[in-house]
C-alpha cells in the first residue's frame, strides 16, 4: 500500500506541474513580449475573475437564470462560490447568436469561469488543471478589451470571432504561448466545452458507470489527446490511483440528487446539447479559418 501511496503523490504532483505544460512559458513572460496595452491591466484584473456585465440585449431566459442563480446563494453563482450546471449551459447557450453563428465573448467567458468549480468535484487530478484555465480565461479577457478598444465598441457586445479576428488582423494567431493571445487560448478554452459535452452525455447514458470511469473516458477522448503526450500520459495515470468521488456526491454537485433517473437524463442531456452546440458552432468557425489545430 506504501508504494500506491507513494506512486499517487507522485502522479498528482506530476500533473500539477505539468498539466497543460505548453502554457508554462506564459507565467515567465519577459516585459518585451507583452503587449503595452496589457502592462496597464492591473494585477488584481488578471488574477481574480469577475464576470463581466452581459450585454443589455440578453433575453429573458438568461435575466431569469441569473435571477435563479442569485437566489442560490448570496453571493451568486457567478462567483463561483456555488456550482449551477443549469446557469453554466444557459449562459453558453444563449451566448449563441444563431442567426449570425457568433459567440458573445462576455457570456462564454463566464461560463468558463464556472468549470473549474466543476473540476473541483471530479478529484485532484483534474483540479489540478484549474489555474491554467482561470489564466485562459483572464488572458481573453484582457484581449476582449483591447478588441473593444481598437474598434471603439462597447466589450460586452463583442464575439468571440471578433476578438480572434483581430489576431487575425495582425497576424498573431500563430504566435505561440509566450505571446498570450487570444486565439490559442480560446481554441484551449473549447476544448473544455468538448470535455463538459461528453460528461455530461456519459452521466445520462451509462447508468452503470462509476464516475471515475466515465471521467477517464471522457479525459482519454477529449482533453487527454489535444495536450502533450507527457501532460497525458500524467494524467491518464494519476486519474487511476487518485481517489474520485461517488457518482453520487458529483450528482449533488450538480444539484440532479433530489431526481429520479429519468429526469436526470432529460436534464444531463440538455446540458450537453446546449455545450456541444456553442462547441461544435466554434470549430466549424475555427476551420473555416484554418485555425483548429494552432498549436
């Protein structure tokens, strides 16, 4: 039992330093390689996250969600100190503007924000990865203002092909990891849409399936594949020693523990429609520009 012990401390502390290991270069980003306009955010707005207003043209499902979400808790959901699977996909699915295929920037990025609050109920080896994609999130953020300023529109209003096609513009969509833009990091950020679609298929359809099963499936075909073969390799093995909850501690989570079966798939399976519809929305985007696999 000692050597399991040891091997899963191992794996765990492999996977925090590692997970997602080709952004490590951005923490040790020298002054020259940021931008003029980024040196003005402070550290406060880089660090913590605090979703931004929506735009004001937000209809009525997603006025109701927030007013649902704040009656959670004091707080409110949206500061991540309690979990709403319900708020996360809504915001995602009405950041969707289906008559012109854009994603709004805002909307997406606050459900973003809420994943990693999901993460911390899949176990440590997932956990692990949290900081990565809060830094993601505040990295687009930062390039949403300066998109908003370049254009002289108001930031709330902006999409996520807007603020891509900046880079684009500039040509900076291949700019590697040191150079902290927006494209690369949106790209990652879908991914996780990829991951939360096929978690939430997989808790509707195998009934029979432990949650620690279900996460490294859903890890080996999803996530796992797109990082780096030593970040996956890592992972694959801390998710088989690390200790994962009961299925039934991450329903609670998801506050389905007080329905029965048949309702938890109606609603599991909402879910994934309403995050498999932005994802699939962006890659078809993404591709038309060539821009699915920057690396």
């Amino acid at each position: 039992m000692d050597y399991v012990k040891e091997w899963l401390n191992y794996g765990i502390e492999l996977v925090q330093e590692t997970f997602f290991a080709e952004e490590e270069a951005e923490e040790k980003e020298t002054a020259d390689v940021s931008s003029t306009k980024e040196k003005r955010v402070s550290k406060t707005e880089k660090v913590a996250i605090k979703p931004q207003e929506s735009v004001s043209s937000k209809d009525e499902d997603i006025v109701e969600a927030e007013a649902e979400a704040e009656t959670e808790t004091e707080t409110g959901t949206r500061t991540g100190e309690e979990f709403s699977a319900e708020f996360l996909t809504k915001l995602l699915e009405n950041s969707l503007d289906k008559e012109v295929k854009t994603v709004n920037a805002t909307m997406f990025l606050d459900a973003c924000v809420m994943v990693p609050k999901l993460f911390e109920g899949l176990g440590s080896a997932l956990k692990s990865g949290n900081g990565k994609l809060v830094e993601k999130v505040n990295i687009v953020r930062t390039r949403q203002r300066e998109t908003a300023r370049d254009l002289n529109v108001d930031g709330s209003a902006l999409s996520l092909q807007d603020i891509i096609d900046r880079d684009i513009r500039n040509k900076l969509t291949h700019s590697g990891k040191k150079a902290k833009q927006a494209t690369r990091n949106i790209i990652r950020l879908v991914w996780f849409l990829d991951f939360i679609t096929m978690l939430f298929e997989s808790l509707a359809d195998k009934q029979e399936a432990s949650l620690k099963a279900i996460v490294q499936d859903c890890w080996a075909n999803t996530l796992g594949p797109r990082n780096k073969w030593m970040v996956n390799k890592a992972t694959t093995q801390a998710l088989k020693v690390a200790p994962i909850p009961a299925k039934e501690s991450f329903l609670k989570l998801l506050g389905l523990n007080d329905k029965c079966i048949d309702d938890q798939i109606v609603t599991l399976h909402g879910w994934a429609q309403r995050s498999d519809t932005v994802a699939k929305e962006m890659w078809t985007w993404l591709k038309s520009k060539d821009l699915e696999s920057v690396p």
